[in-house]
C-alpha cells in the first residue's frame, strides 16, 4: 500500500478538524459544541446524502451493479454480526456478544462520508447508487442481535415477548437515521425523475455547504472521541484487539465481495467501508432499549473511541490500498 494515501487522507481538513476537537480534549480546553448542533449538523449529512444519491439512482435506474450490489451489501450486514458474534463469545457472555456484533454489522454514515471526501480528494470516480446500500445496512444488524439474543437466552429472560420484538423492528427499521437517509433518497429520486428544476435550487444546500458541515461535524466527533478513550480501560485488551482487528477483517471479506462483483476502485472502497464500519448511534440506541443486560460501554467506547477513529484515520486509505492490490483495473 501506498503510504502516501494515509498521509494525504490524514491532512484533508475533515480529518485535521477531528484531530483538533480530540487534542481540545487531551490538552483538556474548554471547546465545547453546544448539544443542538451535531444533531442538526448530523440530520443535514444525511438528507444531503440521501438525497445526492437518489439523484445518482435515479440517472443510473436498476440495472446493472445496482441490485446485486446493494443485495450484497444487505447480506453482509446479516453475515458479519453472526461472525463477530462467534468470536466475541470468547470472552463474554451472550447479551454483550450480541450488543457488540449487532454495533460491528451495522455501519457509519459519517465513515461512509469521509470516504466519499477521500474519494473526491483524490480524482476517483464512483457512483450515487452506493447510498442505496448505506441505507439499507443499518437495520439488519440490529434485527441479527436481538434474534442472536432470543435464541441464545431464551432461559435466562423468559420474559422475552413478542411486543419487544416489534418494538426492535419498529426501532430497527424506522430509527431517525434510516428513516431520513431512505427518506431523502427516495425524494431525490422522485425530484430527478418529475421535477429536475428542482436540482438546482437544492444544489447550494446538499452540495456547496456539505464539506464544511461534515467539517464542523468531525470536529465535535472528535471531542466525543476522546471523551470515551478513558472507558477503554473497562473493556479489556481483548475488546480493545478486536475492535482494531475486526474492521480490517470485514474490509477484506468487503474487498473479495466486490472483487467478485466487479466493482469499480471508488465503488469497491465505499463498499468495503461499509462492511469495516461500525455504528454508535442506531444500534446503541437500539440494544439500549432491548439488550439492558449488555454493558453499553463495551459497545460505544469501542465503535467510537476506537474504530470510527482508526478507520477515518488510517481504515480507509489502508482499504483503498487493499482494493488496489486485490481488484484489477478494468480496461
């Protein structure tokens, strides 16, 4: 792998703004972000993105990669909690591996973001459907973890019932981040196909204002970040390996997935982001509800102190140098 990308990927203002909210932390400033903004700031990532790749959908229409790539990506979201899940139960009981694999199977939308950034940085194209598959990675995560729990539990909480079911399905599929993410794509779909006036007069707010959005947004990622690295030291080292190690496994289970689907190097690597990210919002928010017995400090100071920082920072360079080397040029 080129080490250069790492170091070109290291010094786009995204990542320098994350860096600076994490030393604010370190060197122990008084920069706050107040609790208002990262949520709106959040909210407008995911409308703009869901509704740029509506408008990339729509032109491209579902033919193709389309379909067998977001198919692929759904099974990966059901595949990779089973195979934490398995590795995780090593260590720790049931309620936790579940918490946990259920975090690792589903993805980040601010990784999947700063990929896109990283892309555009260096000249790679790639394509709007890609977001078809952000969307619909979240929720089947969450629906393996609480099953991975009925079934291995169901002595332990007897009182597991069929209401609580539908509640982890309603929060799976209808969360606030998925609900506005297929929500916007499905509206700039609809906007590209009947109203595509319309395109222009939402460009100067999905598209001039979203790099410094996703600016401010790292920043205060990175003061929360640093606030969780003190909890690392409850998890153990053995957590701690793994939510190092296991984005780098799910990154090359991605890479042979989208070898095998001829995915063009921009697609390949956003694909490959998917499987390597991990969620620290939906699903903790989620196994918060319904998993009370996982500790969710296992769960979010390793998703987010730990891999969110490693693959912004190095993940994703390191996996465009995997696509690089693993997925031949198309001539």
């Amino acid at each position: 792998m080129d080490s250069s990308l790492i170091l070109q990927n290291v010094l786009t203002p995204p990542v320098l703004f994350f860096f600076l909210g994490t030393i604010a932390v370190l060197v122990k400033s008084d920069l706050e972000i107040p609790a208002p903004l990262p949520k709106l700031f959040s909210l407008y990532l995911l409308l703009a993105i869901g509704f740029k790749g509506g408008l990339e959908l729509q032109k491209s229409g579902l033919y193709g990669q389309v379909l067998p790539t977001v198919s692929s990506a759904v099974l990966m979201s059901l595949i990779i909690p089973l195979l934490c899940f398995v590795i995780l139960r090593i260590k720790f009981d049931v309620f936790n591996s579940a918490a946990i694999a259920a975090a690792y199977g589903s993805i980040s939308a601010v990784t999947f973001i700063t990929a896109e950034s990283f892309l555009e940085n260096q000249g790679i194209p790639f394509d709007g459907f890609m977001v078809a598959a952000l969307a619909l990675m979240e929720s089947p995560a969450i629906i393996v973890g609480l099953l991975l729990v009925k079934l291995g539990a169901n002595k332990t909480r007897p009182g597991s019932s069929q209401i609580r079911l539908r509640g982890i399905l309603h929060e799976a599929m209808l969360n606030g981040s998925a609900y506005l993410l297929l929500g916007s794509l499905l509206i700039g779909f609809i906007t590209a196909a009947h109203n595509p006036s319309a395109i222009a007069k939402m460009q100067p707010f999905t598209g001039n204002l979203f790099y410094g959005a996703e600016c401010f947004f790292l920043l205060d990622m990175g003061i929360v970040a640093a606030q969780r690295l003190p909890s690392l030291k409850k998890t153990g080292s053995f957590l701690i390996g793994f939510a190092i190690a296991m984005p780098i496994i799910n990154a090359f289970l991605g890479v042979l997935v989208a070898r095998a689907l001829t995915l063009s190097p921009g697609n390949a690597l956003l694909f490959v982001v998917l499987c390597a990210s991990a969620s620290y919002l939906a699903v903790p928010a989620a196994m918060r509800m319904t998993v009370p017995e996982a500790k969710s400090s296992y769960y979010i100071s390793t998703t987010l102190g730990l891999t969110f920082p490693f693959n912004i920072v190095f993940g994703i360079p390191v996996y465009m140098g995997l696509v690089n080397k693993l997925i031949p040029i198309a001539n």
